[in-house]
C-alpha cells in the first residue's frame, strides 16, 4: 500500500497557484508517484497576496491546514514570503498546542528571506514581525527544514548572512545555488528534488522500522 504525502505550496508575494514553479511541480509530483508513495499537491490561493498579511496569512493557514490535520504526510513549501508564512503559522500553531505539538513530515523554504535590500513598508511589516524560531522549529522534524536559496538573488544580495540567520535561528539544511535568482522560473529540477528527499527518506525509514 502507498502512503500519501500531501504538498502544500504557499506562494511568493502577489503570486497565485499559475506561476513560476507551481503548476509544473504539482504534475511531476503527481506524476511521480508509485507504489510506496503517492503524492498530492495542493497549490494555495493566499488571500489579498498582492499586499499579504501575517494576519490574514495565519487565518487562512488555520482554515486550509487546522492543527489537527498536522502529520507526518504533510509537507509545506514556501516561496519568498511564503516561507515566513509557514514559520508564522507554525509558531501559532505551537503556542496554542504547547502540551500535544503535531509535527509535520517536513517543510522546504525556496528563496526565504529574514530581510530585503530594498524594502518598502508592507515588507517591512513582515521584517519587523517577531517569530517564535523555537515554537515553530517543534512542530518539524529535525532534520526536515530545507532551504534553498540562490547567490544572485535580486531581492537579498547577502546571501551568505541569509544563510547564516536560517541556521542560527532553525537549524536549517540550507543550499546555495549558483544563478536562480528568486527560483521564479517555470520549472526547476531542485525544487523537486528537495521535496522528493524530505518526503521519500521518511517512506523508507518508516519501511526500514
């Protein structure tokens, strides 16, 4: 029997579930799937993304993924802002649940930032707003919190100080590629392959116990 992994795409600012990566991910993981594991990919229409808000953001979480939907099949994907929407919800979630914390199976930053080069006051809302590393980093395995990012990314141009907060503040398994820029392209070959290794090595684990 195979087990289901469900993928849950938050978007990069003003992004919806037609751009960059998106559409292609969800048909090659989909696609993929086989005997050991099957894969559903849910694509998330953030509301109001074109200004977003931590508010709205972690309402919206609340309603598509409800803390006792939290499991060790559900992966998130963050782009951009994406990614401090989940650490948002994440930390949320942990402080209402402190006693019975559901982990999820795992979580992929892609171009995850903590601040911009050029930021102007709706990001800077979200640069200023404090997160609970420690409350959110309990609700993911670990060593199941990738992070891409790129090393001429338009946006955060210190990228290696980028890196740095992302394992100081989360233990996280940052990756530098080389020329993404802010992975806005239609495919990309290590988006996927980041999701295929959290998700699979957790099947074969699970199957190896």
């Amino acid at each position: 029997m195979s087990t289901t992994k469900h993928v849950y795409v938050v978007p990069r600012w003003a992004g919806s579930a037609q751009d960059d990566w998106y559409l292609w991910l969800k048909r090659q993981l989909e696609a993929a799937s086989n005997s050991k594991v099957r894969y559903e990919v849910h694509l998330l229409t953030m509301p109001a993304w074109d200004l977003p808000t931590i508010e709205q953001a972690n309402r919206y979480l609340a309603e598509v993924l409800p803390p006792a939907q939290l499991n060790e099949d559900l992966y998130l994907v963050g782009h951009s802002v994406g990614c401090l929407a989940i650490l948002h919800y994440l930390a949320q979630v942990a402080a209402q649940h402190p006693a019975n914390v559901p982990q999820v199976g795992g979580v992929l930053c892609v171009a995850g930032w903590f601040s911009v080069d050029s930021p102007w006051q709706d990001i800077l809302n979200w640069i200023h707003a404090p997160i609970d590393y420690e409350a959110a980093r309990r609700l993911i395995p670990g060593n199941k919190l990738t992070v891409l990012l790129s090393d001429d990314d338009p946006y955060t141009s210190g990228f290696q100080e980028n890196e740095q907060l992302w394992v100081e503040r989360l233990n996280s398994n940052v990756s530098i590629l080389p020329g993404r820029q802010h992975f806005s392209s239609q495919l990309d070959a290590d988006i996927l392959d980041a999701i295929r290794d959290l998700a699979e090595t957790a099947t074969q684990h699970a199957v190896a116990g």
